[in-house]
C-alpha cells in the first residue's frame, strides 16, 4: 500500500472509537450553520438552478424518499446531491478557508452530507466525518503546496470528501485504501479555474470535487479495485509535484484553524473591507486622487496580479478583485451584494475610481502571512493630503474568531435573501438545537424554498 494512503488509513481509525470533545462538537455545529447560510442564500443562482436541473436527470422518485437537496424537493444520486448542494455552499464563496492556496474544507460538507443521509447517520457521526475530513484536509495542504504545480485546491476537497465518506460507510481497509486512491487518480483539478477572468467552474470545480469524493467512495464500497500506489508510483501524484509526507499535527482539531469569512467574497479581501468601511466616513470619493493598496505577495496574486480584477464583468471575478472591492466599499460604506449586479459593472462611477487603485506587495507585511492577513490604505487626495489605515486580522481569523453571536447574525442575513426572516429563524433554531443522536436525514427540514 501507498505510505500516504496508508497514514490516512491509520489516522482516520483514531475516530472509530471515542467521542469528540465538546468544543469541537460545537465548531462543527457552527461551521455546518455557516456552509447552509452560504447554500441557502445562493439557491436562485444562476449556476445553482443549473445545478439542480442537472440533479433531476439523477432524481430518485420512490414513494417514502427525503429531500436531500438544500431547500428543494428533491432526492438525487449521492453523488448529485453533493455536486448541486456543494455549488450552493461555494457560489458566494463565504464559508472558511485555508489561507495560502488551501482552499476550502467547507466544501467536504456537501459530500459528506449527503452520505450521512443516506445511510441514515446521526449528527455525532456526522460531526466526526466532518472534523476528520478537515484534518486529513489541512495535513494534504500544508505537506504538498500542489498550487505551486498548477493543481487546483478543489484536489483536496476531492480526497477528504473521499476520507470522511468512507468512515461514514465503514468501508473496510482494503476497500478505504481504493476509495482514497480513486479519489486521487482520475481527479487531478487544474488551477485555470481561479485564474484570470472566472467562471461559473470557480464553485463549480469544488462542487465537482465533492462529487467525485463521493463517487469514490462509493465505488469503492462497491468492489471496484484502484492503483496500489497512487502516489508513489511510477506516472503518481509525485510525477507531478514532488515528493511529500503528510504530517498530522494533533494537538488540536484543524477545523478551528479554518479561517472564517464576515464578507462574501475572498478571504485576502477581507482585512482591506473593513479598513474601507472604516475610511468611507474620512473620504469624499470625488477628491480622490490615487488610492495605493499594500499587501502580502499572495494577497497581490490572488485577487490583483491579473488586468481583469480592474474591469469585473461577473462576480465570479468581482468578489476576487481587491480593487473592485475596495472602490466599492469606498463609495457605499459597506460591503454587499449592491458590488456585484450588472448595473454595478456598468456603473461610471466605481469603474473611474477602481482605474485609480494601485495594488503593490510590501515585502514586510509578505513576511508577516500567513499568521496575519495585513492591509494597508494610502489616499491621495486632489488637495495633496492623505489618509492611510492599517489592518492585520480580519474577524474569523483564528486568532479572533467570528462570535456565535455575529455567526448567527450572519446566518440570518444570507438565508433571508432567499427565505422570510421568521423560517430564516426557525431554520437557525433547528441547526442550533438538532440532538446529537438525531438522525441526519432531519438536517434540511423547514428548509424548502418556495
């Protein structure tokens, strides 16, 4: 067996026995609140009702079936399930995030989910697949680094989807060691999907991702045998990147190190929205001059390396534009979905501010990333003053973590761009409160969109 398949085999059998410590119960509760915010708030998408379309070719219409599909009445293909419900989770991109090329572990949920459901596992289990996923997650990213070889972070969505499905199947070793190895060969995501003008493939590469954890699970239940090396051997992963160990640091549960979003759009945007907001009430927009950014260097490559980011044209681009972003808020005071309508990217107004944005790495606030997330402001103003903010940790960062408080405000605020505040309440209500031991399958209820 493959070192690297082997190890995950044997860390994830710390979870078969025990149970997980009450903080990390409650991190899980509050990370499956956020992702169903973000599904439910992006139900009338435009690539989230393609998705569900795409789900019904997959629709299982036996009498006694349950909706496995956020806020429809719909029961799909596990598989399809994940794909549709995973594309909801990321479409706004506003879940948590591994910051430097991590991704998104929040992206496992749907998969993850969607098994739990089916098999009729309770939320305990669920909770135990979920924090395991992200470990297996979080030891994938930090030991490979595989954005610097063009691989996709939607990679190890796909292995972990894989992880945390086959301790929700108890798939034996052997039939675990294929689900993993299915999950590597056939799903190698090229980093084209983040890169330049985005597309709907931006969320649509995590929900494939989801999918195809999924699907190797699965297939692996069923008998179907994969590479003995996927890693290792000849024409392997290492072929393509290099070779690496994982590392699992145990000394605490890597689901609190996923950094949490206030804002729906980018992590690396993050700390530069909230010294926006802060400089909107010092600026008449009309009398500036040159707005300079200063950031780490991955900052400057994600979301301000590429002539796109200064002329968005959809949102899949827009909430990974720094200038955009930081225009907009400059204008409005605050950070909102009024950033990303068509209206908005014809609008004369943000377009001549944001061709007046400067975005430059600072090699001293490069050395301080990824443990702080700095942002600098300078304005230049037409009478020569300036006005400079400085800000390094953004709320949801772990070292200053979104409230449950703010958390279910939050909540709130996106479920009721889709659903009334009083079943927007209720829906919070029930997340907050679903018993331990209650079967998953209860998980969307009251939640159907109508």
């Amino acid at each position: 067996m493959d070192k690297l398949v082997s190890s995950i085999l044997d860390y994830s059998d710390l979870f078969y026995e025990g149970d997980l410590p009450q903080d990390v119960l409650h991190e899980c509760r509050r990370r499956l609140i956020d992702v169903m915010a973000c599904g439910l708030a992006a139900f009338n998408e435009p690539s989230t009702v393609i998705s569900r379309k795409l789900a019904t070719r997959f629709e299982t219409k036996a009498e006694g079936l349950f909706p496995n599909v956020l806020g429809a009445t719909l029961n799909a293909s596990l598989d399809m399930a994940a794909f549709t419900n995973a594309l909801g989770i990321r479409y706004f991109d506003g879940a948590d995030t591994y910051p430097g090329g991590g991704g998104h572990p929040s992206d496992c949920w749907a998969g993850l989910i969607a098994v739990a459901q089916d098999i009729d596992a309770d939320m305990n289990t669920l909770f135990k697949a979920a924090s395991l996923a992200y470990d297996v997650y979080h030891a994938l990213f930090k030991s490979s680094n595989l954005r610097d070889k063009g691989i996709d972070n939607a990679f190890y969505v796909t292995v972990s989807t894989a992880v945390g499905a086959s301790f929700l199947l108890g798939l034996s070793r052997e039939s675990f060691a294929h689900a993993v190895s299915l999950s590597v060969v056939p799903n190698i995501s090229l980093g084209v999907a983040r890169t330049g003008r985005l597309s709907m493939w931006k969320a649509g590469a995590s929900a494939n991702a989801a999918r195809n954890g999924v699907f190797a699970a699965i297939m692996a239940k069923e008998g179907l045998t994969a590479p003995e090396l996927p890693f290792s051997g000849e024409r392997g992963l290492f072929q393509l990147s290099s070779m690496f160990d994982l590392n699992f640091e145990k000394d605490q549960p890597k689901i609190f190190q996923a950094h949490m979003k206030s804002y729906l759009c980018d992590y690396h945007s993050q700390t530069a929205i909230s010294i926006a907001i802060k400089l909107h009430s010092k600026v008449d927009p009309a009398q500036i001059e040159k707005i300079c950014i200063s950031t780490y260097w991955f900052a400057w490559n994600e979301v301000a390396s590429d002539p796109s980011k200064w002329q968005p044209s959809n949102r899949e681009t827009a909430d990974h534009s720094l200038p955009w972003i930081v225009s907009g808020v400059l204008l409005d005071g605050d950070f909102g979905e009024a950033l990303f309508t068509s209206e908005r990217f014809n609008d004369p107004l943000i377009k001549d501010l944001c061709s007046r944005v400067e975005v430059k790495e600072d090699t001293e606030l490069t050395s301080l990333f990824p443990n702080r997330m700095p942002c600098r402001i300078k304005i230049f103003l037409k009478n020569k003053q300036t006005i400079e903010e400085y800000l390094d940790l953004p709320n949801g960062h772990p070292d200053f973590p979104i409230s449950d408080g703010d958390l279910n405000q939050k909540f709130l605020k996106l479920a009721t761009q889709t659903v009334s505040s009083s079943q927007a309440i209720n829906i919070l209500n029930h997340l907050q409160h679903m018993d331990l031991m209650q079967s998953s399958r209860k998980l969307f209820d009251g939640c159907l969109v109508t």
